[in-house]
C-alpha cells in the first residue's frame, strides 16, 4: 500500500513538459504556500511510520528558533516543545525548476519535477525520484505523496514534509 503525498515531477532533463501533459503541468505552474506547524509535521511523520526523522525534520524545518541539529532539542521526546508556525513555500517553474521557500523567502530545496500523467507530478533530487499526486481546486491545490507504507529513509519523510499530507496550499503566485 502506498502513503500519498502530492507535488511535482521531474523533467527529463530537456526543461520541456511532454505534451500529453502539459494542459496539466500548466495548471500546476506557480508559487504555492501555506503556514506549516511542527505539530502537523510530527503527527504526518508518525502516521506514515518515520517516527525515527521526526527530530531531523522538526530541526530542518526550523520550527525551534535557534536550534540548528537534534542535539539542542530541549527534549527531544517533545520535539515541538517551542516550536513557532513557519510559512512556507514550493514553485514550480515552466521550464521543470522545482523549489521550497523558507518563513524568510530562501530557498530550502531545489530540483526538477515533471507531470507524468494527469493529477501526478514527479520531483527528482539528489536522492531517487518521489511522485505525489496532486489535487488543484481554483486558487488551492492538496499534495499527496506516493510512498511506500512502512517506509523510514529520509526521502520519505521529506516527501511526508513537502506535501503535509491532507492539507491545504494556496496559489500566492
């Protein structure tokens, strides 16, 4: 059985989308954001199962002001113990440049993505590539990623913190 987690796919590289696609990849074209919650991430990561990342994640995703690796977690059996709400941000370009924005506008991830069939975007990383499916309705769009259930490696739980399953962006541009 797979998690769902929904965002982009990755470009084969030539910076083009395939046409059979494209109506879909342009539906997809633009800056979505939300107001992130180390809570939301926490219950996502423990729900699929990466409970093992829930500390890296919290940390990565800066929700503790300050803290800059696991070590400095005043506890680290409550990770959200002085967690503060981030917005944050995913794009998508028209050329297959996929990126994250961080609460201050900078960039946190990079990569390519590419729409491998309507409603399912691929991104490709440093690590193997990570499919979501993705739901747009008007000025809002819902991410689901396609993992394996029972998966703990750190593409999954990054695939978990892109999407925040089950939750809302909004169009900003």
């Amino acid at each position: 059985m797979l998690i769902a987690v929904a965002l982009g796919c990755v470009l084969g590289g030539s910076g083009v989308v395939d046409s059979a696609s494209s109506q879909s990849a342009a539906s997809l074209v633009g800056t979505w954001a939300r107001t992130t919650t180390c809570a939301e991430l926490t219950s996502a990561l423990r729900s699929a199962g990466v409970s093992k990342l829930v500390n890296e994640m919290v940390v990565g995703n800066g929700f503790i002001p300050g803290v800059r690796n696991p070590g400095q977690l005043r506890d680290p059996s409550r990770p959200c113990l002085g967690a503060v709400p981030r917005k944050h941000s995913h794009f998508f370009l028209k050329n297959g440049e996929f990126g994250s924005l961080d609460w201050n506008g900078d960039p946190t991830d990079d990569g390519r993505y590419r729409v491998s069939k309507p409603g399912t975007v691929t991104i490709l990383k440093e690590f193997p590539k990570v499919s979501f499916r993705y739901q747009i309705r008007g000025k809002e769009i819902k991410l689901t990623p396609l993992i394996p259930k029972g998966c703990q490696t750190f593409r999954c739980a990054w695939a978990i913190s892109v999407a925040y399953p089950a939750k809302t962006w909004k169009r900003v541009g």
